[in-house]
C-alpha cells in the first residue's frame, strides 16, 4: 500500500450513531429516524463503508447529495431506503425509480419535468418537496404559492409525495434566525396536512439543528458532520458525545541535516539559521494536503508536533524534526490528522489555519490517498489507490 493513507476506524462511527440515538430518545424522539448524510463519498471517509456501518449501528436510512451517489451504493449491495437532497435532471427520474431512490423535487417546473418523463415510460417516483424557509438555495417558498404548488404536485399521478424537507442555515450561529425558520417549516407543514397532503417523512435538522434544536427533529433527522464525530462550530452544544474516527498518515521518506543557509522547497522559503533535520514526506497537495500551511502547518512524528518547512509541493511535503526527537529515520510513520499519543492534529485546526471549514478538509483528501477500514485495531477493508 501506498506510504501515504487514511485509517477509518468504523467502530467509533457506530458508537456515533448509537450516541445519536440515545440523544433522541432521551429527548423523547424515540419516532424520529436517523438518515445518515453519506454524500461526497461519506465525507471523503468512504460512503460504501460508511453507510454499511452507519446501518448496521441504528441509521434506518441514508442521504446524498446527486443520484450517481444514490446509483453507486446501490451497486454495492446496499439496500437501505436512500433519498437524493439535491436536483436530479428529468430525464434521469426512470433510472432513480429503477433503484428505487427517493428524489427531492425543487419547485413547480422540476415537478412537472419530472412527472413527464415518468410518464413516458409508465413509471412512478417516490419524492419529497424541498421547502424554502430561509436557506436561499432550492426550494418552493413556505407561503400560499407554496402550498398551491405542493397541492398540484401531490395531484400529479407519476409523483407519490411522501415527504417535505427544509435546512437550516445558520442553526450554528443564529438562534432566533434558527427558530424563525422552525416556526415557517411547521406552519408550512400544517398548513399542507389541512390541505389534504398528507406527508409521512417531514424533516428539518442537520448536525446543528440535532445539537442545538431537539425540539426540532421530526420525523426524520439528517446528521452530517456530527455522524464523522466533528461539531459544526465551537459554539455548538456538546450535547452528543461523538468522536471523530478518520486518521490520516504517511511514512518519511528521507532525512537529512541540512546546513545553515541551505533552503527548503520551491522559492526557498525556509532557510534554516542552522544544522537543522529535515525529513521528506510523501504527502502533498495533489493527495489534499493544504499548500496554505506551508511554513506553518505542524503534523506529528513520535507524538511530538513537527513543523513544516517550506512549501508544500504537489506529492511530498517537508518536515522541521526537533534535535532531542530519537529514532526519526526513513519509514518512520508521520500523523497528518488525527492523534498519536497525548498529541492530535484535529481537523477543526487544519479547517481554522485555512480559514475553512472541517467539511472541505475532509472532502479535499483526494482518492489517490488509499483507505484502511478497522473495526478497533482489525483491518477489515481496503480501497486500491486510484488507478490511471
């Protein structure tokens, strides 16, 4: 396998969703349903894996983002209800209806589109309407058209309308903008059952919803983040203790003493002042190892943080290996996120040192970096390094 990789131990994402889990029901939310966000490949943590665990550990459904996400797990074997949260073009309804994927319909032209297409081939899609209530992304408006549109779509024979959903954009901010669109989404809801629409899946939180919002998770809740055991923000409660379980590392590759005034890497950018140990790594931004933190992004080496030096190049990276650091040689194994020993690389630093946020960081670990799936300390699974 390739010196340069990611462990994903799947026994601490069980342990994620039975956390999960026991919050709802103390919260008494024992009706509502865990839909596992397994979109961009699981986070980057890998979504056949992931979902398999998450199910095996309570989920009752997943979620993703495009339909080719939906159309891959179902050619792993994975059975388990999936739903589309984003727009699927019409003409790919029949293939959605042939995997027997939930799609998401965006607003009134989407919703015939999508009814004609079914209708040439006779077929019939299970959907839920996306409602807009502050997220100013997709979505019919929660107000009379709304519910006028939602009425025709629940007439229209090629749509079995088992759902309506909204997203919160700023539940890890802003309370009161958070509760604004609690109170639109209900009303909305309300409104459509007196109407005769008649939904069995309405849903709202995410992550920060869950944390922050119980009183919010309805029918069905839709952890992301928190299911790879990070917190949206710093202000978000604590109140679901789960733990992230991705570890990424590499092995050196060289190390050498270079001489006062030698520099380091592209543009010479580091120059050491003195003798100093410098250990090549085989990791660099092409694997998604950020180039922002070159010259001052720190990874682990014997538990000890180690910074590097000079700029982070497109397949290795270089390394500051302190004087009183024993044992430091070629192979010896490098920690880019993650913990070993009393020390960790988290990924809210990476996220904060490039002003982003953990989704991009984990997302950004390019396929090329291969997979090692653990239960505890087993190896279970491994993905191959991408081929070309």
């Amino acid at each position: 396998m390739r010196p340069n990789w990611v462990e994903i131990n799947l026994q601490e994402l069980e342990q994620n969703i039975r956390q999960i889990r026991r919050y709802l029901d103390l919260h008494g939310k024992r009706r509502s349903t865990i839909s596992a966000v397994v979109k961009a490949d699981a986070y980057g943590h890998g979504a056949e894996m992931v979902a398999a665990s998450a199910l095996r550990a309570g989920a009752d459904s997943l979620s993703v983002a495009f339909l080719e996400e939906a159309l891959v797990l179902r050619e792993r074997g994975l059975d388990a209800p999936i739903m589309v949260l984003g727009w699927t073009p019409p003409d790919m309804a029949a293939a959605a209806v042939d995997s027997d994927v939930t799609l998401t319909i965006v607003s009134p032209e989407h919703g015939r589109a999508v009814a004609r297409e079914l209708g040439k081939c006779g077929r019939r899609a299970r959907v839920h309407l996306k409602v807009e209530t502050g997220m100013g992304r997709l979505g019919i408006p929660c107000d009379q058209r709304g519910l006028r549109w939602a009425e025709e779509m629940n007439c229209l024979d090629e749509l079995q309308m088992e759902g309506a959903f909204t997203h919160f954009s700023v539940a890890d901010e802003d309370v009161a903008f958070t509760r604004e669109q609690i109170r639109r989404f209900r009303r909305f809801a309300r409104d459509l059952k007196r109407r005769g629409v008649n939904l069995s899946a309405v849903h709202a939180c995410n992550s920060a919803g869950v944390l922050d919002f119980p009183e919010a998770a309805l029918d069905v809740i839709r952890p992301g983040l928190m299911l790879y055991g990070v917190y949206p923000t710093e202000q978000t409660s604590r109140s679901v203790p789960v733990r992230p379980f991705l570890t990424w590392k590499s092995r050196i590759a060289q190390i050498k003493t270079v001489a006062p005034g030698d520099g380091i890497s592209y543009g010479r950018t580091f120059i050491a002042d003195a003798a100093t140990r410098i250990a090549t790594v085989p990791c660099g931004y092409a694997d998604g190892y950020p180039r922002g933190l070159s010259n001052r992004g720190e990874v682990l080496v014997q538990g000890r943080r180690c910074r590097i030096a000079g700029r982070v190049c497109m397949d290795q990276l270089m390394l500051v290996i302190p004087p009183d650091l024993d044992g430091v040689e070629a192979g010896t194994e490098v920690t880019l996120l993650g913990r070993d020993g009393e020390e960790e690389i988290t990924v809210e630093e990476l996220a904060e040192a490039m002003n982003t946020i953990a989704h991009e960081i984990f997302t950004g670990i390019a396929k090329r970096v291969p997979r090692e799936f653990r239960r505890g300390e087993r190896v279970i699974a491994r993905s191959e390094v991408l081929h070309f």
